[in-house]
C-alpha cells in the first residue's frame, strides 16, 4: 500500500473513532440519566458491546456503503479524502453546538458530494440513497413506535407491582437493554467506516477483482468506535439524557429495547440507519407514554432541523475539499 493509502486509512479511522465520540450519546444517555450508571461506568459498558458486535452481525451494511451509494468505479484517493472530510467537518461542528446528528448521513452526504464535483449525477447509485434517505423519517417512527409499545406492555404487565420493586427490577433490566442498543450500534455504525475502507482499498488495487471486506479491517473499525465511545461527546449525553424527555429505569428499558430491535432489523437488511434517529425517536415514544407534555419538542424540533441539514451540509464540504485539494491525490 502507498502512503497515500495508509493515510487515508488513517483519516477513515479517526472518522470511525469521531463517530464513537459523537454517538456515545446513543449508547449511555438513557441509562446516565435514569442513573442506574454513572457516565464513566456507562461509557465503558457501551465500548465494550460496541466492540464485540462484529461477533453478532454479517456485513450486509459495510457492502452497502461500499458500493450501494456511489458507483465504485468512480471511487480514488481524491473521493475518499472528500468524503472523509465532509464527515469529519460535519460531525465535529455539530458536536460543538451539542447537536446529535447522524454520523451516518455525514458520511453519505460526503460520498455524494464528492461524487457528484468528480463524475456529476449519474456516478450516483439511486436506489441505494433513496432507500438510506427514506431511513431517515422511517427510523425515528419506528424507534417511536416500538419505544411506545414496549412502554405500554411493560406498564400494563406491572400496573399492580410497587413503584420500588418495579424500579429495582429495571435498573437490572437496563443493564440488558443498554447492552443490546450499543451492539447494535457498534453493528450498524462500524461497519460504515468499513465499507469505506474496503472501497479505498479496492480502487487501489490492493483486494484483487472482487471487493471484500478483510478482517483486520473489521477488526480496526470496532475497535475505532469503540475508543471513541470511551471518550464520550459529554455536550450531548446532557442534550439526549436531560433535555428531551426524564426517564425512569423503567422507560430507559423501554427506550433502548425498542431501538435496540430496530437497529438488529436494518443491520439485517444492509441499510445504515441513524442510531441517533433511532434512540431519540423511542426516547419520545416512551416520554409520551406519560403524557405529550413529558416529551420537551422545541428541543426535539431542534435536533430534526440537524437531521435535515446532515446530508447537504457534509456534502458541500466534501465538494469544496475535493475542488480546493482532491488534484493533491492525484
């Protein structure tokens, strides 16, 4: 491999380990604030299913990245970089705002704007993005919907159970649920960077005619997120566990089970959904469970309006970083 290459590499993983640090939210904010753990003692519970969910999930979404969004013979040295960049620059202007936005759609709006300045509109592969985009309204409803339902059949089970027995029960509970969410994290968001990677490698030549993931890129990207999750985006965890919806152990449980579910289906599937969509959406299903005033949407209208500006914003800073510095790969 070049230097060119393992730089770039290099650069993927700081995207994945970004990524970690940007959605550690995802993975600790319900069980942080119904204080079942304490953030540092949640990080580490996160990192660790985020870095063993390579042992439980195929890689259907590395290959969709790989090659379900731009067409792979369009993919260099110069693209990637553009995308890369996007992403980061993204993902590190709304973690400063304290804004938890997808990682994911950043580095799809990186692909397709460095795509469409290299080749123009038909380098890109449609059905691939669409069926991503439409993830980005179905994942929240259904993360709501599930987050709901649980809410409900946990309450109905345990209407006549004291409040203290019930709390002691899900403060264990929560444990599980918590775990499950950051394997299907680490699932779904990983294998992102994956496919990126295994993309750059492929237009170098370095996998031979068919493109494949190798496992010590596997191996690299988990252990990326999961450094990152370590880390912690501290500005968000206080935007997910405080100012959405209070949550009891009880509605934590019901919140990460439900998206926990979610996540498993659209890793299945190959579609790389948001897992900050996803949480929030059950976050709010389970917070109006109580009533429609539990749940604060001013700030929930907020995060939406980042969502929206995911994709376009990554992209346009992908296309200048391809125009101002994408001739230096070449």
């Amino acid at each position: 491999m070049t230097f060119a290459v393992i730089f770039l590499i290099f650069l993927a993983l700081l995207f994945d380990f970004l990524n970690g640090f940007h959605d550690s939210a995802n993975s600790i904010a319900t069980i942080v604030s119904t204080r079942v753990l304490s953030p540092r003692v949640a990080i580490i519970w996160a990192a660790f299913f985020n870095f063993v969910a390579f042992l439980f999930f195929g890689l259907h979404v590395a290959n969709t990245i790989g090659k379900g969004i731009v067409d792979i013979a369009i993919v260099d040295k110069a693209t990637i970089f553009g995308t890369l960049v996007g992403a980061c620059g993204w993902n590190i202007i709304t973690w400063y705002f304290g804004l938890p936005t997808s990682s994911s759609h950043a580095l799809i709006g990186g692909m397709i704007g460095s795509a469409l300045v290299k080749a123009g509109p038909g380098s890109l592969v449609w059905g691939g993005i669409l069926k991503t985009v439409s993830f980005i309204f179905i994942s929240p409803v259904l993360g709501l919907i599930l987050g709901l339902a649980f809410g409900i059949m946990v309450y109905r089970l345990f209407r006549r159970s004291a409040p203290m027995q019930v709390d002691h029960l899900f403060r264990k509970g929560q444990l599980i649920s918590a775990a499950l969410y950051s394997l299907g994290h680490g699932g779904n968001d990983a294998q992102k960077t994956m496919g990126i990677i295994a993309s750059l490698l492929f237009s170098a030549g370095v996998l031979g005619a068919t493109f494949h993931v190798p496992f010590w890129v596997v191996i690299t990207c988990h252990a990326a997120i999961a450094l990152g999750t370590m880390f912690g985006g501290w500005r968000i965890v206080k935007a997910m566990g405080q100012k959405v919806a209070k949550l009891k152990p009880v509605d934590g449980f019901c919140a990460e089970s439900g998206a926990a579910i979610m996540l498993f289906i659209s890793s299945s599937l190959g579609v790389p959904v948001s897992t900050t969509h996803t949480i929030t959406g059950a976050i709010m299903g389970v917070g109006s469970l109580k009533r429609m005033s539990a749940v604060k949407w001013g700030v929930a209208g907020r995060i939406v309006w980042a969502w929206i500006l995911t994709i376009p914003c990554s992209a346009a800073i992908s296309a200048l970083s391809y125009l101002t510095l994408g001739r230096f790969w070449h």
